[in-house]
C-alpha cells in the first residue's frame, strides 16, 4: 500500500486520530452512515442489566445528513467498547465488543448491511482503539492494543484481505493514548505531548513530534496535513496546524460543552459543539464561519470525543480545567524533529489530598478483578480490590478513595467484612460506598484527565499508595 507524507512532520496525508476507549461510551465524532460523502452526526446510549428480564442494551441513533431522518441501531447487550467500521460498501457500521469471561475472548458484534456478524478477537484487558484499514483493500481491519508486562503495548490486528489472519508488533508504551490513522498508522501521544507514529512492519517510528501543552485534548484533523488540539476556556479553542508550521484557531462553545468535528458538507469541514443542556449539537462551518444547530441528544447521552475520551452523561471530562498558568496563544513545539519543548503535566491539587505518596508494600495486593470464586451476580466480581495481608498495616478508612494526578476523586472502594484470617483489610469497589465501575473505566478517567493511567489510593491521612494502571494487578497473578 503506497503511503504518503507531507513534509514537515512525515504524517500520512490521509492522518485521521480517531480514538475509541475500552468502556461503555458513545461516538460525538462523525462518519458517513449513509454513504452520501458527507458526515452524520450521531450518539449512543449504553443501559445497563435492571433485572433477570432486563439484562441492558446498546442503543445507536444516526442522523443521515441525505434527508435528516435518524435512523437507529440496537444490540442486545451493553458494550463494553464500542467502535464503527467501513464496509466494502462504504459505508460505515457500529459494532460492540463483549467481554464474556475473564477466561474467554472478547466477542465482537457488528452490524452489516445484511444483519450482523459475531466473531471472537483479543481478550479482556486489551484496548480497543478506534478500527481503520490496515491492508489497504478499503475495508476497516480489526485492531487490539494489549498492555505487557515490561510495560510496553503489543498492536494485533486482524486483517479482512486475507480472511482474519492476524499480524502484530509492538509499539508506545502504557499510559500513552493509543490511535489508528486513516491509512492504518499507529499514533501515540504521551502525556508530554510527543506525537509517535509507524506502520506495522516498521521497525522504528516513521515520525515524532512534540505539539501541544497540559490540557491540551487531542482530536482528530479531518483533512490532510493537520494536527489538531482543543484548549479548554471560555470560549473553548481548536488549534489545527498545518504543513507550513502555521496554525489556526477556532472558537468553540463553552467550557460546558463537548466538541466535535466531522465533513458534514461536500467541500468544508466544520467544527462543532454538543450542548446536552440544551439537546443541541453546534456545527460551526470553516469556510464560511457560519454557525447552524439542530436538536440532537440529551443530557442522558454518552458522548466521546475524536480523541477517544468518554463523555458520561453528567460529566464534561473533555474540558477539565489545565493545572497549569494560562498558555501562550498557540501550542509549542513544531517541526519534523519535535524541537518545541516539552511541558509535562503538573499536579498541584495532588498534594493537598495525598501529601505523601508511595509505592504498595509486599502486603498490599491490588486487583483489577475480583477471585473466581465470587459469583457473576456480586457487584464486587467485576470491580476493583485493594486487599492487605494479615500482619500488614489495614487502611484506616471504611470508604477508600483513588485520586488522579491533579487530585480529582476518580473511583471508591468500600470496606469488606469479614476479612478472614488471611488478611487484615479487604475493599472492593463493588461494595459498601463503592462506586462498582470497571478498572478500564477507572484507568480510562485518569488517562482522560491527566494523559496518564495512574491512579493514588488513600490509605490514611497522610499517604497515598500509587498504583500504575488500575486495569491491573500489583503483587496478584490473578489478573
């Protein structure tokens, strides 16, 4: 598959950074459903089991830009990732992916022009980025990203030219956010804002560039030669920068509200903005500057940015206040070299909650799931847990709290009893005050406010044990 870059930063022409998270979300980023060229806006909602009777579901709802008619998708399950591939039609399709055991491979649902195909790929715990066309024959692939042990992340793909045979290479490392280009590149960003990418049988990045600054929010550019970052504030900002080292800026909504960005016309890209306060998604076209809006989700729909982010319904993650003084007009860094310097995150609301921090002791045993031997039907089966051994020193309080690295409250695990003789403390996320979500979702929080997976449990007054990645498991081989 012939590539081509443009000269400055030897990104494909074709780049587009789409990513996808690995926990229940929905898509506020655009694709073309119905084949018309042009973008169609859409959002999902993720219900979760009620009941025996009601055990949850996937709901899509796709507004066709060729007549205005929403059109929706249904699966019969809550996913737990959600993605959309391109067909040999060319048009897109949603799908979900199912974790179905601890022991067992994911399961990926899809929809087709014809009804849907169900076909097992990866295993729980793998990220599930955006999907793109790796081969080259303009069918997506299917693509997992799995966290190793030395810390490193292996990319598998499954590859649709040959039938489903898999290749895979290893590339970035945990932590980073993780993307597909458009021509199957694979695209890293740290938390400092180094921009990696290669293909897969490259044995070295083809590019690297540091752009952007704490804050920042990577998003995906829509037309060749761009990178592109939104800036929270009052009114939000949309840096894109192109071939020439030039940049430009493009007023969004709000500090309140969620971005977005698609080709909703033949010729111009807009920009946009969800407001679910209002049930209202605004589009901002670039050419003309002309701003339309039109009813479109709720304040119950989940959304998530070009960038991947999960915007749950009652949170505006996307524009988490920058820790840092207010930057410069334009982001740093530039160049095909990265020689714009590297500003890395700061963290001064960490301190005020965790003022000491330190790693888990031998008799500290963190957990991104519970044992086997808790039923499927306890809610602490398919949480987190913090467990310290008999003889080692028990939190002190009955409510544990998890922290990203500026402080903000991400996660909650409650006290357990009885603790039996083998250990002094037990918490779960699953019980108690705890907060029952995923350790991908915990992750995925803190990756979104931060740039990074890290996650600080307070276990008294004075301390906080640092836990790398709470998707997870610290002196445990049971994850």
């Amino acid at each position: 598959m012939k590539k081509t870059f443009f000269p400055v930063f030897g990104l494909p022409l074709s780049l587009a950074l789409f990513l996808l998270s690995v926990f229940p979300c929905s898509e506020s980023f655009a694709a073309d459903y119905d084949g018309d060229g042009k973008d169609d806006l859409e959002v999902v909602r993720v219900t979760r089991q009620k009941s025996n009777q009601n055990k949850g579901q996937t709901s899509w709802s796709v507004r066709h830009s060729s007549d205005g008619k929403t059109v929706g998708y249904k699966f019969s399950s809550p996913g737990a990732a959600l993605i959309r591939v391109r067909a040999s039609d060319k048009k897109y399709y949603p799908g979900i992916v199912l974790v179905k055991s601890l022991n067992s491979p994911l399961l990926w649902v899809v929809k087709t022009a014809k009804g849907q195909s169900r076909f097992e790929f990866g295993l729980p715990g793998d990220i599930i980025p955006n999907q793109a066309d790796i081969d080259g024959d303009g069918i997506d692939d299917f693509t997992v990203v799995r966290p190793k042990e030395d810390g490193s992340l292996e990319w598998t793909t499954k590859l649709s030219k040959t039938g489903g045979d898999t290749k895979s290479t290893i590339f970035g490392s945990i932590g980073q956010r993780v993307m597909l280009g458009a021509d199957g590149m694979l695209l890293t960003v740290s938390s400092s804002f180094e921009w990696n990418g290669k293909y897969f049988d490259d044995l070295a990045p083809r590019f690297t560039t540091t752009w952007g600054l704490p804050g920042d929010i990577p998003m995906a550019p829509r037309l060749p030669n761009q990178l592109a970052v939104t800036r929270p504030g009052t009114p939000s900002q949309l840096f894109t920068k192109f071939e020439d080292g030039s940049s430009q800026v493009v007023d969004l909504g709000g500090a309140s509200t969620i971005p977005t960005m698609g080709k909703f016309g033949l010729d111009a890209i807009a920009y946009g903005w969800h407001d679910r306060s209002k049930r209202r998604v605004y589009l901002k076209n670039q050419v003309t500057r002309k701003v339309s809006s039109r009813v479109f989700g709720d304040s119950s729909s989940a959304l998530v940015l070009p960038s991947g982010q999960v915007i749950q319904p009652g949170t505006n993650a996307s524009f988490t206040p920058a820790p840092t003084p207010t930057p410069s007009p334009t982001p740093s860094g530039g160049g095909n070299n990265g020689g714009g310097p590297s500003v890395p995150p700061t963290n001064p609301g960490l301190s005020s909650v965790c003022p000491q921090l330190r790693p888990p002791t031998r008799g500290e045993i963190w957990k991104s799931i519970a044992s086997t031997h808790i039923p499927n039907t306890d809610p602490r089966r398919f949480s987190t847990s913090f467990i310290t051994r008999a003889g080692t020193t028990a939190p002190t309080p009955t409510c544990l709290a998890m922290y990203d690295g500026k402080g903000n409250l991400i996660h909650q695990l409650g006290r357990y009893s009885p603790t039996g003789s083998a250990y002094s403390y037990r918490s779960y996320g699953g019980s108690g005050c705890g907060d029952k979500q995923t350790p991908v979702s915990v992750a995925q929080t803190a990756i979104n406010n931060t740039g990074e997976s890290t996650g600080y449990l307070k276990v008294n007054e004075s301390e906080c044990v640092t836990i790398p990645n709470p998707n997870g498991c610290i002196n445990s081989s049971a994850c």
